[in-house]
C-alpha cells in the first residue's frame, strides 16, 4: 500500500514539473545579430523598437552609416511610432513599417526610405562577412535610374533597388586606387555623372549607396563608407 501512495506521489511530481517545463520548452529563442542603419531620405523621427526587451529609439540618417549594435528579438523588426503602442492591449495600430531580418544573418543593414504614398519603407540586407569579405565593394543603387559602372576592373548596371558585390583577387592583395566611372542611362544611352580614383585597403571592405543628386549638374549623390570585417 505505500508503495502505491510513493508511487502515485511521483507521478504526480513529474506530472507538475512537465507542466511547468512547458512555457520553457515552447517559447521561441530570441533572433540575435548585429544591426546597421542608413535612410535613403531625410532622418527618421519618432521611431521605436523592441531590443532585448526594452523599447529603444531607432536612429537612421542618410549622412552616412549608424554605429552597428547588438539586437535579440522576432526576426520580424517591427518600427512603432509611439512607445505607448509597444504597452497597449490588442488590436494594436498598425506599425509604422517592418521587415523580416535575414535567417541566420550575423549582421543587418537596415534601410528607411519612402513609398510614393509617404509611407515608410523597411529593407534588410545580410551583410554578414561570408559573402561579403575585406577587400570587396558592395554597391546600393537608391537613385531613380539605372546607372552603369566601372569599378576597377568590374563593369556592370544596376536599376534602382539593385545591389551588387564587386568581388575581385586584385582588390584582396595591396592598397592601390580604383578607377570608378558612374553614367545614368537617358534615352537608352549611358550619360557619364562620375569620374575619380578612390584609395583602396584591402583590409576593409566597403559599402557604396548611390542617391538621387541635388541639382542638375549633380544627379547623383554618392556615400562611402567602410568597416573591418569581423
């Protein structure tokens, strides 16, 4: 008889620690990268997100690339214009703009920008190191037209929204300057708008986005910006 009530006293302990082994088991790992933001318009304002728990400001210009920082939450980045949106009860307003981060990226370039509506636009790009290695280029048309280019010894077109990894053996060996000539097809026809030398580390690999210019004679602005890969 006490065997019987040792027993069912057992089962009923590993029936209670199942239970509460439940929530641990079913909850989803948070997403965890490394994040970097640039606007293809004017600065953001009034912008927030969940990061690690915590609703933090996010900050994204267009004069050039944010420091990059540490972010664990959904892989859905979700931007809310109000802190009091990320507390309130369901339904819950729509979010200002949101984007699925990349599966298993080590980092993230995330860029605002905006719709023909005034809407916000969320992209992600990985830009993690495997792919995108010291010594390479990586180029972001956000200008309005397709534009033609010679980067060293890499020639290639990008429509807008395109993006491209110029990759080249000769770019991995010694400091040296590149030639880079940038046109703007008009009428079906390339229209140089750039013509320079840019010195060139091997060690580094380099971000290049391509904006509307701000004046006829400048139609095409042009950000340049590089880090170590880590």
């Amino acid at each position: 008889m006490k065997s019987n009530k040792n027993t069912t006293m057992n089962l009923r302990c590993i029936l209670a620690l199942a239970i509460l082994s439940i929530p641990a088991f079913g909850q989803t790992p948070p997403f965890k990268t490394r994040l970097l933001t640039i606007s293809t318009d004017e600065a953001l304002e009034n912008a927030f997100f969940m990061n690690a728990g915590k609703v933090e400001p996010f900050v994204t210009d267009r004069s050039g690339l944010g420091s990059p920082f540490e972010y664990a939450g959904t892989r859905q980045f979700i931007l809310r214009s109000s802190i009091d949106e990320f507390a309130a009860k369901p339904p819950l307003p729509a979010p200002l703009a949101s984007v699925m981060l990349p599966e298993q990226a080590k980092m993230v370039l995330l860029v605002t920008g905006r719709l023909p509506d005034d809407k916000i636009k969320l992209t992600a790009y990985d830009i993690s190191s495997g792919a995108f290695r010291a010594g390479d280029y990586r180029v972001f048309n956000f200008s309005d037209k397709t534009v033609s280019l010679i980067l060293g010894r890499a020639k290639f077109a990008l429509k807008p929204d395109q993006d491209k990894i110029v990759s080249d053996v000769a770019l991995q060996d010694k400091a040296l300057d590149v030639v880079v000539q940038i046109a703007q097809v008009e009428n079906g026809a390339p229209i140089r708008v750039y013509s320079s030398a840019w010195g060139h580390q091997p060690v580094k690999r380099n971000f290049v986005f391509l904006f509307n210019g701000s004046h006829p004679t400048r139609p095409i602005a042009i950000r340049r910006f590089s880090d170590r890969p880590e």
